[in-house]
C-alpha cells in the first residue's frame, strides 16, 4: 500500500529550496484527520516554519489550532463544558467583576495548559512515531499533569468564590 505525501505548499515558490522534500506521513488516519479538521475544505497553508504574511492569517492559524484541539481532544471539550458552567453560575450567582476575573483567569489557564499539552503530544508523537521511549512518556505525562493541577485549582478556585454565593442564595430562598 502506498502511504499519501504531505505536500509542501507554499504562496512564495522561492521559499522552498531544493533541500525541502515531500515528507511521507505515517498513516492514512494522520492525512485524514489533517484534511478532516481543516477549515471545512482543503487548506492550503504556508510552510509551518514560515512566517504568517498578515496579522489575520496569524489569527486563522491560531483559531485552527483551539478547533483542531476542540473538535480532536475529549479533554478540550469537558474544559470548555466546565468554564462555561462557571461563569454562567458566576454570573446567576452575582460573583462581582473581580470574583469573575479570577473565576475567567483560572479556566482560561486550563483551556490554554490544555492546548500546549495538545501541542507537545503531537510534537512527541511526530519525533518518536510509533516506537516506545521512556522520555516520550514523561513529557507527556508531565503536561498532561500540568492540565491535570491546573484543572484542579480552577475548580478549586471557582468554588472558594462561588460557594458563599450558593449558600446565600439557599438562605434567602429558606427565608
């Protein structure tokens, strides 16, 4: 069976030199799930290592990488759940501005260690393919770690400020 290439694409022809190759990808699933989880067509985008021509195409980019980790990364998804509940019960609890800065600060810091260990997952799996390492474990039980304690101080943190609003709220609607 013949693997399909990754092409190198490119708006500026003179970026690529004669050293640059195709690269044959691992599997048919890695190409898949690259086209699958494109801006809903082909993407055609510039060489990963060249700079982005404008200020929007650098915000695509970035937008590409929250949907790839969105769509791709279970954990992702119950993050975003988990913000979203707080801040709503934030605001139907009455958090004040400050209260709600922290409550945003802390899940946007989950949602973030999650897109870098995203990142570094993918950048471990590409360097290691399908072989084990000892240290390719490490790094990614290390970042997933690193999600795992910011996710617990998020919840942590949310519920220091929002119990004394819950309980308020019990005491008003016993009274």
């Amino acid at each position: 069976m013949k693997m399909p290439k990754l092409q190198l694409i490119t708006s500026h022809p003179a970026e690529i030199s004669e050293e640059v190759s195709e690269i044959p990808l691992e599997s048919t699933e890695t190409y898949s799930l690259l086209t699958k989880y494109s801006l809903g067509k082909k993407q055609k985008r510039n060489l990963a290592w060249a700079v982005a021509p404008d200020l929007i195409s650098s915000f695509k980019y970035a937008w590409q990488g929250v949907k790839y980790a969105f769509l791709t990364q279970r954990n992702f998804r119950i993050h975003t759940v988990m913000t979203s509940l707080g801040l709503t019960a934030g605001f139907y609890l009455g958090a004040s501005r400050v209260e709600m800065a922290i409550i945003s600060l802390t899940c946007a810091f989950v949602l973030v260690l999650e897109l870098l260990n995203t990142a570094i997952e993918s950048v471990v799996d590409l360097i290691v393919k399908q072989n084990y390492h000892e240290l390719a474990k490490i790094a990614k039980d290390c970042s997933a770690g690193a999600v795992l304690v910011s996710a617990i101080t998020s919840v942590l943190v949310t519920g220091f400020i929002l119990l004394p609003h819950g309980i308020d709220l019990i005491i008003s609607l016993l009274n």
